[in-house]
C-alpha cells in the first residue's frame, strides 16, 4: 500500500512540475497546429510517466496487496505488455482482469449472438472496443466534469485500427512502432484534456448551462475577450 500512496505523490509531482508550469497560461488564445505540436511533444514523457505509474500502482501493488490480504492465489494480472508486436496481444496482456471478464461476458456472447453472421469475429471486436471505450470516456467525463471525447476517438477508433494494421506482425519493429504511437497518444491525451482543463477554468462563461458540460470550451470560448 505504501507504493500506491508513493505513486499518487509520484504523480503529482509530475503533474506540478512538468504539466502546470506549461498549461498554466492555456485558454487566452485558440489551439493552433503549431501550439498543439509543441504542447502534445511536451507532454509525451510526463503523459507515458503517469501510464506506467497507473499501470504499477493499480495493476501490480494495488492488486497484489489484496490479493495477499485475501490469500488469493492466481495473481496474474498482467503479462508482459512491453513485449507486444501486436496492438491486439497488447489490450489483452495489458489488464487480465478487464480482459477475462470482456472476453467472457460480451466477446464470447456477442459471438453467440452472431453465430450465423460470417463477420461475427469483428462484430465482437468492435462491440468489445466500443464498450471499453465508452466506460473509460465515461469515468474520465464524471471525474474531470465535462466530456470530451479524446479518449473515446483514440482508444475506439484510432486504437482498434491498430490491431487490424498489427495483426500477425512478428517482427520487432512492431513492438517500437506499438511504443512510439503509445508515447504520442498519451501526449495527445494529456495535452487536450489539461488544455481544456485550463480552458475551463482561464474561460469561464457567462451563465452556466448543461450544453457547456457537453461541448467542448475550447472551441467554444470568445478568445478575443480574455486577451
């Protein structure tokens, strides 16, 4: 337990020093491509530094202390993602838990369902990726309190891409290009949802309406009048 609550600290100290000092002034003029370049390979080191953080804290020390204070034996959470030349291999060895229970409960019904469909194999995909990827936008939406879809169009549309472009890889390189595209899509992540963090809170409107929780302020705030 003493790990999880090292991580925390570990994590925001990340975020204080790498994310704060850049975000700080975000939202007193509209993202660029050029700012967005800048902000997204500024953020790539912290963003994959908060990934493998995450991944230790909850799926190795969080999972492993209970296990050990319930006595449970099989305690294989995760296999060696790091390892993957296939981004398909990688969702499945990156959390055992999420992937048994998806594997068990929608791949394999939705299969059952589709037994006499000759697509049912990718019907059952995308219904695994899409509901994944609408319970993580849903639990990032209720804790940060505003949607933005980042997460939902990465992991949904532009990760499920990849397991189609690494099926059957082998070699080697596939296990760099799955770590360059994990490293730009983290600093995709972090830098849109810090910038519209930021935005929020240096654009505030002037009466508050339930539309605000769905579209997103950065594109909907009056630059012109914070300058």
């Amino acid at each position: 337990m003493l790990q999880v609550v090292a991580c925390l600290f570990y994590t925001y100290y990340i975020f204080a020093r790498f994310l704060v000092p850049v975000f700080n002034e975000v939202g007193r003029e509209p993202l660029n491509l050029r700012n967005l370049a800048l902000l997204t390979f500024s953020s790539m080191v912290p963003g994959m530094m908060v990934l493998i953080i995450g991944f230790f804290s909850i799926l190795h020390s969080w999972m492993n202390a209970f296990a050990e204070m319930m006595r449970f034996a099989d305690r294989e959470f995760y296999k060696d993602w790091w390892n993957s030349r296939q981004f398909a291999r990688f969702y499945r060895t990156w959390n055992e838990i999420v992937h048994e229970w998806l594997y068990y409960y929608v791949f394999r019904d939705t299969m059952t369902l589709c037994q006499n469909s000759r697509g049912k194999k990718a019907v059952a995909r995308i219904t695994v990726f899409v509901l994944s990827a609408v319970v993580h936008e849903y639990i990032l939406a209720a804790m940060l309190r505003f949607f933005y879809p980042v997460l939902l169009i990465m992991f949904g549309g532009v990760g499920f891409s990849f397991v189609w472009l690494t099926d059957k890889r082998e070699s080697r390189v596939w296990n760099v290009f799955m770590w360059v595209m994990l490293f730009m899509g983290c600093g995709m992540l972090m830098t849109l949802y810090t910038h519209e963090w930021y935005v929020r809170r240096n654009c505030p409107l002037s009466e508050d309406s339930w539309r605000d929780y769905f579209v997103p302020r950065t594109f909907s705030c009056n630059y012109t009048a914070q300058v």
